[in-house]
C-alpha cells in the first residue's frame, strides 16, 4: 500500500468511526506508528481530518456523519452498550428515549421486557418498541428531522416537559475533554435538556469514539447524567469528573 493508497484508507476509517487512534491505523495499515503520525499530521495540514492527541477525527464541527453510516458504525460495540443499559431497566419502568443509532439499538434490547411506558422523540424507537402489546409508546410533537427521523423544536421541549420519568436514555455526538456534552442541531438539543431536567436518572450511552469529536453545540455536561456507559474507560479528565459527582460509570 503506498501513501496515497494508505491516505485513503486513513480518511474513509475516520469518516466511518469519527475518530482513529493511531493504534488502530498502526493494526489496520500494516505500518509503524511513525508512520501513522506523519500520515496525520500531512492529512491535518491538508486540513482534511483534525488532529488530536492520539489519533484523529472528523473537521466538520457542523455536519454530522450521515444517517446510513452511523448505524453501521462501531455496530458491534454499540450493542453491546444497549445490553448493558437494558439490564438496568427494571419491568414496569417508565423512560424517556432521545435520538440516535445507539439509543435505537437500546430499544431493540428493551424488548424482552414487560409494561414499560415511553416517551420518544425518535421514529424509529417508537416504530421498534410499539410491536410490544404490553408497552405504553408515546411520541412527541414536533418536527420531524427527514434525515434520522428525529423529532425537534419548541412544541417537542413543551411536550417532553409534560412528564417526570424514571429513567432518560440520551445519546450524544460528541465529548469535550472538560466533559461538555456536544451535538450538531441546536434545536435536538434543547429537546435533550428538557429530558435531563424531567427525568430521575440519566444514563448516557456513548462509544469511546464521541470523546475529542467535535459538534458546534454545547447539549449541557456530563456531570448531569446520573450514569455512564461506554465500552472502554474513559480518559483521566472525565474520570475525574464522574468521580467527583459520583455519577456511576459502567464498561460494556
């Protein structure tokens, strides 16, 4: 594979995950880490990826990655995200579901249990959970985003502002390294924040991949969630932030 070739590679690996370390360019190339780093920091220069401690990511702090792609994106860590968060919901619970692929995945798991009551500003969560004769579904008013099926605005704040769950599920684009929780609509984002301020215990479910991605909007900060799960630990900065609010931290 010549440099050309392995610049290529570089970017559809980044444009598919979001964000590479440099040890999985290092497996996934074939080549040194010297040689990883110089890849990066051309391709920074070019300014096609941005570059970060470790590794690199997406530029693009106002787009995110398109619809299709996220759901086969880190399929596999994702679920197992889901199952874990599933096995903290107990039968009979009533939660709210926001938007995103890994939030849909939580909802297939959530199947197999019994008399939950939801509120979901997500089509496709609503189309997964309402196959359950046993589930209350309920979806909120609002604009239907085309792209994702989300549903966001004013009217979908004021109706999420309506109820008082157990439990709130959220998704995020994006973790700063002082713990600010990032996304790309502002509008989904202000839906986000009504369901922190109405709900008894947040659970945030994230990828190792969000932390140093970049999204132009702050949604608020990852000591408002009441538990973290990830598939890896996460960087010592955020570490210290969940320890200093005790907010409870689960690897998948």
């Amino acid at each position: 594979m010549n440099q050309s070739q392995r610049h290529e590679k570089i970017i559809n690996l980044i444009k598919q995950n979001g964000f590479m370390s440099i040890d999985d360019l290092v497996s996934q190339c074939a080549v040194t880490p010297q040689t990883i780093r110089r890849d990066l920091n051309q391709l920074a220069e070019d300014g096609t990826v941005s570059r970060y401690h470790g590794g690199a990511g997406l530029n693009r702090s106002w787009e995110n990655t398109p619809y299709n792609e996220r759901k086969t994106q880190n399929r596999e860590v994702k679920e197992k995200i889901a199952e874990a968060i599933a096995a903290m919901i107990p039968d009979g619970a009533s939660l709210f579901i926001n938007i995103g692929t890994t939030t849909e995945m939580v909802a297939k798991k959530l199947l197999n249990h019994k008399n939950l009551h939801i509120v979901t500003n997500n089509i496709h969560v609503a189309t997964i959970l309402s196959a359950k004769e046993d589930f209350s579904v309920i979806i909120a008013a609002g604009e239907v985003r085309f792209r994702d099926g989300g549903i966001i605005g004013e009217a979908t704040c004021d109706f999420i502002s309506q109820f008082r769950m157990d439990y709130g599920i959220i998704g995020i684009s994006g973790i700063s390294a002082d713990g600010a929780l990032l996304d790309f609509d502002f509008r989904e984002v202000k839906v986000s924040q009504a369901i922190l301020q109405h709900t008894q215990k947040v659970i945030l479910a994230a990828d190792y991949s969000k932390f140093q991605r970049r999204a132009m909007v702050e949604q608020g900060h990852i000591s408002q969630v009441g538990c973290f799960v990830c598939d890896k630990t996460p960087p010592q900065a955020i570490k210290k932030i969940l320890d200093d609010n005790s907010i409870d931290f689960i690897q998948a």
